[in-house]
C-alpha cells in the first residue's frame, strides 16, 4: 500500500452536510478501493472559477489515504461515475508525514474578499475605478523651460549640402 493525497471537489449543495460527504469519501476509498483513509479535512467553499458543467460553487475536501496502486484508477472512476464529485485529483504522498498533516493550515475565507478577486491584479483592479478615485501617476518632473535649441528653433528646414560629411551651415537672422 502507498500512501496518497487526493483534493475532492464536491457539488455545493451536496456538501452543506459534511457528514454525506464523508460517507462518500469512505465509500469509494475504503469500501470501493479497500483502502485506509489517514487525514481527511474540509479545505474551502467558494465560486470556481470557471463553470463546471452546471456547477458554479464547489466544496474541496483534502483526503490523505493508503491503498494499493492498481486501486488508483478505480478511485478516478467512481468519482468521475459519482454525481456528487465535480473533480478529483490523486498525487502521490509517500513523503508526506502525520506530523505535517495535523499542522496542516488550511486557509480561512476571508469576508472581506470579494469572490472576484480570484486571479485579479492591481492593474486591472485600477482600471476598472474612476480616474478621480485612482492614485495619481508619478511622472518624472519636468525641466524648466530653456532657450531653445538653434536647431529647432528655425522654422525652415535645413538645406542639404552635397558633401555628407561636412555639417550644415546654421542660418541666423538679423
């Protein structure tokens, strides 16, 4: 037997009650795949980003468990066969300890994030805001003005001279 991590994505209105989804976690890895589940531990629920077939919000469980690696496929379609899991995906954990499992952190959803922030930037934060309320662009300051160059200061444009190496001579008025 190895040990393995799998993220299970489950249907928002199946997963109100924890409990269901326990059952069915224990049903396709230890009644189904005869296996022996480690750690198992309600990671988030929130809006996926993107629609899952008629699924727009999902419940993701994190499952620890040992079984034998021909059982793998077997656990990839019984999920895929259940009508409550949207997802799975299994990774191989042999080097993961019980030790790391229980200071696990799981992320807290934090009520102040609004759900459309998943994958926003700053950038396109900032350009979805009213210019009076966006922080003002620091631009280099400019320069006095000066004279102005002789050259750009001429109105007519310079002649040109056949030689090519010799500098045009600047015309002054007076």
């Amino acid at each position: 037997m190895r040990q393995y991590e799998a993220m299970f994505l489950f249907d928002s209105s199946f997963a109100t009650n924890f409990a269901s989804v326990e059952q069915e976690i224990d049903r396709i890895v230890k009644e189904r795949a005869e296996g022996s589940i480690v750690f198992r531990k309600k990671w988030d629920e929130r809006k996926l980003a993107y629609e899952i077939g008629r699924h727009k919000r999902g419940c993701y469980v994190l499952v620890y468990f040992n079984v034998d690696p021909g059982k793998i496929v077997g656990i990839e379609r019984d999920c895929k066969l259940s009508e409550h899991v949207i997802r799975v995906m299994i990774t191989d954990a042999t080097e993961i300890t019980p030790e790391y499992m229980e200071n696990l952190v799981i992320p807290a959803t934090n009520p102040n994030r609004s759900e459309r922030e998943f994958g926003d930037d700053d950038r396109r934060r900032d350009s979805r805001r009213p210019a009076e309320s966006r922080p003002a662009a620091t631009a280099a300051p400019e320069a006095p003005p000066a004279e102005a160059p002789a050259a750009t200061a001429t109105a007519e444009p310079e002649a040109a001279t056949d030689t090519g190496d010799a500098p045009a001579e600047e015309k002054t008025e007076e």
